[in-house]
C-alpha cells in the first residue's frame, strides 16, 4: 500500500519553483508573474509609507501640543466682586497649586498670568500671548527648557523674557534686543485708558517645533507679568502635567476635587481632540483604500495562475495520471501564487521601511526638484513631513498583503486540482 506523501513535500516545491521561472515559450508566465510581484510590491510599500507618515503626525502632534502647553489648565468661574464686577482670578494660586500637585499622577502645578499683547520693534509689530511663569516651572517645559534650537540662557529668564522663533523672526531681533510689549488694558485715566507700554530684554530664543507656538509665545517673570495685567496678588489659571496624557479622563474628577471650589478643567483633549478624531476618521478611509490597492495588486496573481493552469493543462494530466493527487495539485499552484506574495510582500516591507527611515532627504529632493515650497509650516504647524516606523503598522501591512495572496490564490489552483485529466489530454 503507497503511502500518501505529506503536504508541501518537496517534489510540490520543486514542480512549483520550476513553473515560476519558466520561461513563455515553455508554457510559463513570467511576465505576469512579475507584473503581479511589482503589483504587490508597491501596494505593500504604498501602505507602509503611509501608515508610517500617519504615526509620524500624531506623535509629532501629540508631542509637541504636551511637550509646550498644559495637559489640564484649572481655573476659576466667574464670581461677582465687592465692585459688582464679574472676577475669576485665582488668589490662593499656591496653596490650590499644591494641592493639585498631590494628586496621584500629577508631575505639575504652575500658575499661570496670560494675556494677550502686541510686541514691537522698530516699527516691525506681532501680535503675541504673554505667559507669566516662575523661573522653576519654565524649566519644566520640555519644549522649552530642552527645545529644537535655542540662543540665549534660560537662566537669565527673570532678567527679561523669553520668546519663540517665529516671534524674534517677525521683528527682526535676537538675543540681547529690547522689544516694547504694548496692552491696549493700561492704566486707567480721567481721559479713559491709555494702552501700557514697556521695554523687555530678550534673554533667550527657543524652537518648540510648532509653527503656531513658536509664532506668538512669549513666556515673561510672573511677578512681572502679574504687575504688567494688574493681578497683583492674583493668576489666571494654573497648569497642570500629568504622568500619563493620553489618560487625563482618568483623573479630571480628583482634579476638580484638588482645585476646590468654582473650578473648572480645559485638558488638552478638549482642544485638540476633534483634530486628533479628524485624524483617526483619515487613518481608517485611508487603511481601506490603500486595503483595496493591495487587493488589486493581488489579483494580478489570479491572472497569472489562470494563465499558468491553462497552458499547464497538458502537464496537470499527466501529473494526475502518474498518481498525483488533487491536493498535491492545488498546493502545487498555491505555492505558485503565494510565493510571489510573499517576495512581494518581502520587498514592499524593505521599501517602505527604508522609506519612513529616510524621509528627510527624500523629502528634501523632492522639495529641491520642485523649486522648494512644497512645506508650508504657516499651515501644517509642524516644520517637516514626519515618519514613525512602528512594528504594529508593518505586521498589519504584512498580514493584510499575505492574508489577500493567500486567498485569491485557492481559487484557480482548485481550479487546476480539479480538471479532468481526460479532458487535459485528450487534444495533445
């Protein structure tokens, strides 16, 4: 009694190999199959390129949004004052600053005094947002303390002020110049309110990597900065870091318990969070669209082996009557298919890695051979096209490319399996 070979036994194989390469006069396909493995290749590139690009912007965005501003800013509802007046400066700004920063989670609590002013500079003028900051919380801001670039010292802060890149550049000055800030809130007169006008040095310069910050912020001594905006005694709001951002839900409740009474949260999600949905809402029509690529790419594999079933029809029949079985048919074909997905889907994964690894000078020849202005930071906000390789992203393309080959290959290798090896050799 014969016994039945094993599944892919190595004879499979080496039917299959020599069919692959086999050349057209000799009833191969290579052109197909080539066209199939190019078709493949570039879906698989195509989609790891651009599921490295997604991640890049939403970490690059993410990171600079909590690497420069507050995960949770706290402040106050308004309350009427003695005068009538509706009030929501916060006057125990240490001790409710204290008290959130014992809060489980919480890296820091900073008072804040914000405002915004117009700065100017020999008749150059911006329009800028004040922050009022103690030395000891600026040095806190990652995207500050520790930015892209910078020029000046940080340690000189209290002396002057320190301001974005995009600032210095708008009025043409650096390190060591005098800029006017201008509030048209001033001192009150008989004659209604004048604007205040004073003089601060810049001591430092820094590249928190975002446009729109690096274009208006200007972080100024709080006691200063309180004196400027008449709160003596008093800040706006106090800014709040946490261990884990993407978690801020988890801890708002002890937040507002910790900030006492008529407090009220703004955390980063509720700022960014439609652009952060806007973004998944993108991440998803483009996964299936480029899903769709791949399965166009793929059935350029079912063309193939449609083609190679019917010119090896001769050698099916001969196969069949020598012994073999229709499952050592459809394996052989199957391999036939699947081994051009899985070369393809080797070399579109080199592609793409490679890709998202060498984004920079790609894009910088892209850039050059265009004339340059293909990046607009003004309407990006972030300086460069980012690219973030992570191993979730691959597998997912790696799996998706397989899981398609794998499939639209049974259907004409059932096909092969199942032809009559009569009819296959009744006309040769």
């Amino acid at each position: 009694m014969s016994k039945t070979p094993i599944p892919f036994a190595r004879f499979e194989w080496m039917i299959a190999w020599r069919y692959l390469r086999a050349k057209r006069a000799e009833g191969g396909v290579s052109v197909m199959t080539w066209i199939s493995l190019i078709g493949i290749t570039l879906a698989v590139f195509a989609l790891i390129a651009t599921l490295a690009v997604r991640s890049g912007f939403r970490t690059d965005f993410v990171g600079t949004i909590l690497g420069a501003n507050a995960h949770v800013t706290v402040y106050k509802s308004a309350a009427v004052d003695e005068y009538g007046r509706l009030d929501r400066k916060i006057y125990d700004y240490d001790e409710m600053a204290e008290r959130l920063s014992q809060v489980e989670g919480v890296t820091r609590a900073a008072p804040l005094v914000r405002g915004q002013v117009m700065g100017n500079k020999a008749g150059r003028n911006t329009g800028v947002e004040i922050y009022g900051i103690t030395k000891a919380n600026l040095l806190t801001i990652p995207k500050v303390a520790d930015p892209e670039s910078f020029d000046g010292d940080i340690n000189r802060f209290e002396s002057g002020i320190a301001i974005g890149s995009g600032v210095a550049r708008e009025l043409n000055v650096s390190v060591g110049d005098r800029i006017k800030i201008i509030s048209p809130n001033g001192v009150k007169t008989a004659f209604g309110t004048s604007p205040r006008v004073k003089a601060y040095e810049i001591t430092y310069v820094f590249t928190a990597g975002r446009y729109d910050i690096d274009r208006t912020r200007v972080y100024m001594p709080l006691a200063e900065a309180q004196s400027f905006f008449n709160r003596e005694g008093a800040v706006d709001e106090i800014e709040v870091m946490v261990e884990e951002p993407e978690e801020i839900d988890a801890i708002q409740l002890d937040l507002l318990r910790a900030g006492g009474d008529r407090a009220q949260l703004w955390a980063w999600t509720d700022a960014s969070g439609g652009f952060l949905r806007a973004l998944e809402v993108e991440d998803n029509v483009m996964f299936v669209i480029l899903s769709i690529l791949v399965l166009i790419a793929a059935m350029n594999i079912v063309s193939g082996l449609i083609m190679l079933v019917k010119n090896k029809g001769r050698d099916i029949g001969i196969l069949r009557t020598m012994g073999l079985s229709e499952g050592s048919v459809l394996r052989v074909f199957f391999i036939c298919g699947a081994f051009t997905g899985i070369i393809g889907t080797a070399m579109g994964v080199i592609l793409g890695c490679l890709f998202a690894i060498y984004i920079d000078p790609i894009f910088s020849a892209v850039n050059y051979f265009s004339g340059g202005g293909v990046w607009d930071p003004a309407v990006r906000g972030i300086y460069n096209l980012p690219a973030e390789l992570r191993l979730e992203d691959v597998m997912s393309a790696v799996i998706l490319s397989l899981g398609l080959s794998f499939v639209v290959t049974i259907f004409p290798a059932r096909r092969a399996a199942r032809m009559n090896p009569v009819e296959a050799l009744r006309y040769e």
